[in-house]
C-alpha cells in the first residue's frame, strides 16, 4: 500500500519550496512510517533548498520532527504502532568501529529508509537529512525513532531532533560541563541557546552569553544566562576574562561557526580550558592561529556533532526533565506556522527575534 499526503518539496536550486502531494510507500523491513504532528525550521533546510548541500533536487525538506508511529515493517522492535517519538538524522549501525568505542555519533555507517518516497509522477525525492518531515507522513529507519513521554507537545519535542539538541548537547555532552564550572557561549540563536540551557541542566556557576544583537541576548537570558554580553560593544575575549576573575571560562562554546568568533572562543579560555565548536563553518572559511598559542594554552579543542548524542539516551532524558519544568522547551517555539508557512519562515529566519519557526500539522 502507498499514502498519499501533503509535503513540503523544494524542486529546484533557489526557488520557493512548494506544497505538493507526494507518494509514500508503506515500510519495509526494518522501516518505520510516521504520522508528523510537528516539525521545526531550521537552516539546514534552508541550505539544502538553496543547493548549498548538493544538487539532489527535489527535496522533501523538514528534520526536526515528532510524531506519532502509524505502522513498522518486518523485524521492527524497538518501536510500536502508536508511539510517540522524535525523529533523528542518524540511524546508527552498531557495528563500525566508532559504535563500537561507545561513540555511535561518530558512526560512519548510518543508514535511512531504503524505499523511495515520490512525487505523484514518481520523481524520486531525496530526504533532507535523511527524515523529510515537513509532511503529514514520512518513511524513516526505525532507527531513526526514539520513544518518548507523548505528554510532551510535539512541537517542544521535535526541537531535539536537530538544532536544541545540538546545542544542549554541545555543553554536556562535547563540552563535559562540570557543577561549578564558568561557561561562555558566544553566538546565541536557536544553537547557542540551547548550549545556555544545558550548561545550567550540568550546574554551571557562571553562564555568559554573547552577541551582537540585544534580542538574542534577552532570551539567553531567560534561559539562565548569567552574564551577558554584547560583542558589537565590548570585546568579547575581554568581558569574558572579567567575569572570569581574570582567566577565561572553563568552557567556551562557539555557536555562530565563523573565523572570528573560533578566535574569541579560542583566547577566551582559561589555560586548558576547553573550545566547543558547534556552529557549521562553510568550506571556504580559514582560521589561523600562532601555533604556539595552541602549544601554550593546552586544554582541547573540541566539535560537536549533533551535540554528540546518543539519542535513546539523551532524547527521554530531556523530554523527562522538559515535563518536570527544569527544562524550557517552549521558550524555544518562537512561532507555530502551518505546512504552507515554511517559505515564509526562510524569510524571518535571520530576523534577530526568532529563535525556531515549527510546524504544526
Ligand atoms: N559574534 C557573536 N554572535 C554572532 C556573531 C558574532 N560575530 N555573528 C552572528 N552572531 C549571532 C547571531 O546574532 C545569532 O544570534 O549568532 C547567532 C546565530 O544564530 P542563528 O542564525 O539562529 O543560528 P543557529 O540556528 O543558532 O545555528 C548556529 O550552528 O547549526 C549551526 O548552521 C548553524 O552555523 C549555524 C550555527
Ligand atoms: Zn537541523
Ligand atoms: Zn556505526
């Protein structure tokens, strides 16, 4: 059997993303199909419709998602008809040798649904992400499903599929922030913003955002921000020593992924402090640093990948400390918007009082 439903589809390099009616196949083995009840905007989609990615046109774009489970394939256990779940982007093997150390977000061999979802003239469509959210049903790896609370709202929940995950993650997974640490995050959109709510989760003592827009810093400062600091009108390493008694934060957390800030974050640590770079440089950006300034401060440099999770651990985790009010999701929802709204949410992402635009079905 196949479902017809409305999606989200970016046919062409730049152009508008279109609501269309696609094909999606029922799941084969190990495969699972999704109803979508929520599904955040994020820049990546964004990238992918601008041919930023590759040139795999049309995408079904959308991959921040939650929904409930509608029906699994052959050998599918681990979830069930009826579930509540967050979609992920990574379907581990379990198997390579970064699955076997215990660090599966480095898995080099992850694999998504192997059916083909279509347009209505049987165009194949490629995944953003390998999920495609922004459709009232999508075909995923039920490896790719993570069994959450369904008290929670799918609109909160969805968010740790990709960017607030990313973000939390970067400081308690990549980051390893200790109770009582100092922690600077610099750039805090959706991604520095979540790193702020997860170094308060690990018991930070100091929490210092910065940017250059004053909104953003507003809501880092709901989130438990500290200290604040905007970059545009102190020097940033500067403020940070400062409030550091002089010697740089225990963990600086770089969320925007530019040259500049790398360099912020890189002298605004303590001597062997640690440098988490999350925010996504783009293949042409260049750092350079006197070689014996990485010789001489010690400490690690560090990325983080999707915030390093292990998604069967981390996503019912957070859900748990989300419904318990220790950790605020919602403040994250700026907007919810309907499956038609997806192009103008493009359009307001870069305005500073958006944090995520979500889709609600
Ligand atoms: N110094 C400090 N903050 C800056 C600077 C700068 N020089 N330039 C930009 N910023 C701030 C912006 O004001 C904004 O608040 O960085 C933030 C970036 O936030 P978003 O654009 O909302 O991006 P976000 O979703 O948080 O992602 C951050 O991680 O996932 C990647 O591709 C993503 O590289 C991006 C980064
Ligand atoms: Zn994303
Ligand atoms: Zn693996």
């Amino acid at each position: 059997m196949t479902h017809q439903v409305r999606a989200v589809v970016a046919r062409g390099k730049g152009a508008p993303v279109s609501l269309e009616t696609i094909i999606v196949p029922d799941p084969g083995p190990g495969e699972a199909l999704v109803k979508i009840e929520a599904c955040g905007v994020c820049h990546t989609d964004l990238h992918y419709r601008e041919g930023g990615i590759n040139d795999d046109f049309p995408f079904l774009l959308g991959h921040e998602a939650a929904g409930i489970v509608e029906s699994v394939g052959e050998g599918v256990t681990d979830v069930a008809p009826g579930d509540f779940v967050i979609l992920n982007w990574r379907a581990v093997c379990g198997q390579c040798r970064a699955c076997l150390r215990g660090e599966s977000w480095y898995c080099f061999n992850t694999h998504n649904a192997k059916q083909k979802m279509t347009l209505l003239d049987g165009t194949e469509l490629s995944p953003a992400l390998g999920v495609g959210a922004f459709a009232e049903k999508t075909l995923v790896a039920a490896g790719q499903c993570t069994k959450v609370d369904p008290t929670a709202s799918a609109a909160a929940a969805g968010l740790l599929g990709c960017g607030v995950m990313a973000g939390i993650g970067a400081a308690i997974n990549t980051g390893n922030v200790g109770r009582g640490d100092s922690v600077a995050v610099i750039g805090c959109g959706g991604v520095g913003a979540a790193a702020i709510a997860g170094a308060n989760l690990a018991g930070a003592a100091k929490v210092i955002a910065v940017d250059i827009d004053d909104r953003k810093l507003e809501t880092a400062s709901k989130l438990g921000a500290t200290h604040t600091v905007n970059s545009k009108e102190s020097d940033a390493v500067e403020a940070i020593r400062e409030l550091t008694g002089g010697h740089g934060a225990d963990v600086v957390i770089e969320a925007v992924g530019r040259p500049e800030t790398y360099q912020q974050a890189f002298y605004a640590r303590d001597l062997a402090g640690t440098v988490v770079l999350v925010g996504v440089p783009t293949p042409e950006m260049k750092l350079e640093l006197p070689l014996l300034d990485v010789f001489g401060r010690g400490g690690s440099l560090k990325s983080s990948w999707y915030g390093d999770c292990l998604p069967s651990r981390d996503f019912p985790m957070l859900i748990d400390l989300y419904l318990q009010g220790r950790l605020d999701l919602d403040a994250f929802v700026t907007e919810t918007i309907a499956l038609d709204e997806v192009e103008k949410a493009f359009e307001r992402m870069h305005h500073g009082d958006v944090l995520r635009s979500v889709v609600v079905l």
